[in-house]
C-alpha cells in the first residue's frame, strides 16, 4: 500500500528515509527548515558501516571511497611535541557529498525548502502538521527528522515530555580552507589526526574535503574542535544570539567578535601553538553545546522519531550519521514486510536499545575525557 509520508527536517536523517520510502513506491513529502537546503553546509564524516551500507542500498557507494585520509594519530604536549604517535589510517568522507548525493535521488518537488514546520500531531490513523506560512498538511505517516531540537519529539513523548540534558562542556570548532592554515601548523597537522588532552581540555584536528566535497591537496579544509566546559548560564546567554529562537547551537557568524577573541586568547594561553594557530586562522568559530538525549519512545500513532530528533549521543563517537542510517534502514524494512502498525512497532523495538547504547557510549567517552556532566 502507498502511503502518504511527511518527514520533518531534510538533512541526511530525513533524506535516507525519503530516497527509501520513495523508491518503496510511497508519497513522500520532505519540509527543510533551511530557505536554500543544506548544501555546503557540513565537514567530513567517518564512514561506519551503516553508511556504506545505506550508500550501497542506493546506488552511491562510490562516494565511500571520496575522502581525505588520515595516515596516522598524534598526540601533541602543552609545547606543541609529539608525544605518542600511533599508524591508523582513516578517513573523512564529505557530508556535503552525501547530503547532495542523497537529495539528487529525490525529485525537487518532493523536497520542500524554507517549509518549517511549526506544529506536530498525530493519532492512531493520521498526522497532520502546521507550516509557518500558515499551510496544513496531513499524512498517512509523520517522520520526525527535525535533529537536535525537535519539535516532534515532543508530540511523540506527550505523556512525559523530555529535553536534551546540557552535559556541561561545548565543542568550539573551527573549518578552515587548507590555504589558510599557517604554514608551521599545517606542517604538524596535516595528514594526521591530532590531539591534546590537558585539564579540562581536548582539542583536536584532521583534513576533511572542500565545500564541494573536494580531496586534492590545496582544496581540503583543516576542521578543529576544542571542548571545553562552559558554564549553563553562559550558554544560555551564548544561545540567545542564535537564529532559529529555542537553537542548541551557534552557526558560523553567530557568535559575537569578543567571545571569538577571548578564545583565541584562551587558546594561545592553553593549547599547543599548532592548534592554537588554528584557532587564530578561523573568522568564525561556532559552538556546538554537548547534549545528551534519550527519548523514551520512538513511535506514538503515526509519527515516529528518527536519527537526532530520537537520540542526541556525544560527538565523540562520531555515530550520528550512522545512527540515521540505521533508523532509516530499519524503518524502511519494516514498512517493507508489515503491516503499518506492526512495522512501526517493530521500528521501535529495534532502535530504541540502539540509540540508548549509543548515548551511554557518548556519556562514557565524554567520562574518559575527564570531560563533566559523564
Ligand atoms: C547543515 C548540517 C551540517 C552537518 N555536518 C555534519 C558533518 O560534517 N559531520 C557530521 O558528522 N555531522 C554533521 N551534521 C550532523 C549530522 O547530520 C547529524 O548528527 C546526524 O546525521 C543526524 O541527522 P539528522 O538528520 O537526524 O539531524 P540533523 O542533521 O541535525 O538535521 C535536522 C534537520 O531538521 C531541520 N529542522 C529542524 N527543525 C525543523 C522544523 N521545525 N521544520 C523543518 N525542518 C526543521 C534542520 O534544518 C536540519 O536540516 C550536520 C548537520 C547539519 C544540519
């Protein structure tokens, strides 16, 4: 049967389940709260196994073998010596190559852009949503996909609504055009993923592709991230600067030139002079607060949760994507072989004991970092 279906956030969560369902044979509809998409938007991405195997589902595994590769793993001293150095190649696929791959699969009309959507419900047989310029919508099928700080999480968990808990330390990450790294740095940096661990601190750095998914040497970005604790009220002010009103995070440009030079101050004060030249190398650092969610459900009536909307678990485990990738898979194989109804509890029995492993692997990661909140 062919079923209407309304997916909520058009990143790559929603984008695996609209090019499965699709090619299902049913009506998807996806709305994208981002006036002009998402394109070269995103960094670089480490291709688990749930990637390939969605690539492969679709035809795209060849965008598994596009990346920039890490050769080996570095960990820099406070004076900027390496102290331990280990072989261990890895790589960076593009996100934006991904993402693009994904929304080429899809016809235009299906993917409706600057659509957020503003109200969320559903009961035993449909869901309908409200678009803020005022449209309504109705589905056989809602799929929340609307990341971090859904809304439709919360029609989903009506009888015991949750939030993101705050875990007490924000990533500062910085994505600069290789071009601009300064030579001294780039000479320790390139080629390598490289890390600093010091009180209360953990900085590190790789190459990952161009804007445009590119991997030749010249045209690569140097992504930094620095976790440091902050405190909540601090973020809470930190976050009234954001676009999007009830934001988790500042994009590039969000964050205020003064709190931008105190980092960069901080950074020649605390880290190696490598990654401190990488912190002065970016005009636009942004902040991605730590959070750790987990929903108690992920299916009331027609709406189901998927991917970021579902679970929020740490960065460090780099399983954001996959976990997408998992739920989309997992959701479209059941709507496959059941029935509606059974497919959807199937869906979540299957990717609930997923996602909480997922979020106490992030928890125990951010521990092991001496990070706080673990
Ligand atoms: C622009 C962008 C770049 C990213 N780059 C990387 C990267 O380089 N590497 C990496 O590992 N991860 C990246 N991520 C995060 C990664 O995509 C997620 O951690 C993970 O894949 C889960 O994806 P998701 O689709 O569930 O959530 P998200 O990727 O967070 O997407 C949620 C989407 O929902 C949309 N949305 C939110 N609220 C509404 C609403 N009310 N109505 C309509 N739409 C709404 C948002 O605009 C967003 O597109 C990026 C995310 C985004 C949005």
């Amino acid at each position: 049967m062919s079923l209407r279906i309304g997916i909520a956030g058009g990143s790559v969560g929603g984008l695996f389940a609209a090019v499965l369902l699709a090619r299902q044979g049913h009506d998807v509809t996806v709305m994208e709260r981002a006036r002009h998409g998402l394109a070269r938007r995103g960094a670089g991405l480490v291709v688990q196994e749930q990637v390939l195997r969605i690539l492969r589902q679709v035809g795209l595994e060849a965008l598994a073998e596009q990346g920039v590769w890490a050769e080996e793993r570095i960990a820099l001293d406070r004076a900027g010596r390496i102290v331990s150095r280990e072989a261990r190649r890895q790589m960076q696929m593009s996100w934006d190559s991904l993402y693009d791959g994904f929304r080429r699969l899809l016809p235009a009309p299906q993917y409706l852009t600057g659509a957020t959507v503003r109200t969320a419900a559903a009961n035993a047989d449909a869901a309908r949503v409200t678009l803020d310029d005022g449209r309504t919508l109705a589905f056989d099928l809602l799929i929340g996909a609307d990341g971090q700080a859904s809304i439709t999480r919360d029609a989903v968990n009506a009888a015991a609504p949750s939030h993101p808990a705050y875990a007490g330390y924000v990533a500062w990450r910085g994505l600069i055009p290789e071009r601009e790294m300064p030579a001294a740095a780039a000479q320790v940096l390139f080629d390598r993923m490289a890390f600093h661990l010091g009180p209360g601190s953990h900085a590190l750095g790789y190459l990952v592709p161009g804007a445009d998914g590119q991997t030749a040497p010249g045209e690569r970005r140097y992504n930094w991230v620095w976790y440091r604790p902050l405190g909540a009220e601090v973020l809470r002010e930190l976050l009234g600067q954001a676009r999007h009103a009830g934001a988790l995070s500042l994009g590039p440009g969000e964050l205020p030139q003064a709190l931008r030079d105190t980092l960069v101050a901080d950074a020649q004060a605390k880290l190696p002079p490598p990654f401190a030249a990488a912190v002065a190398a970016e005009a636009q650092p942004f902040v991605q607060p730590i959070y750790d969610y987990e929903s108690a459900r992920m299916v009331n009536g027609r709406m189901v949760l998927l991917g970021d909307a579902a679970f929020i678990a740490r960065p460090h485990t780099a399983m954001g994507v996959a976990k997408a990738a998992g739920d989309a898979m997992t959701l479209a194989s059941m709507l496959a072989r059941l029935p509606l109804d059974e497919a959807l509890a199937a869906y979540e029995q299957a990717r609930l004991p997923q996602g909480r492993a997922v979020v106490d692997y992030g928890r125990r990661l951010g521990h092991s970092l001496a990070m706080p909140g673990a």
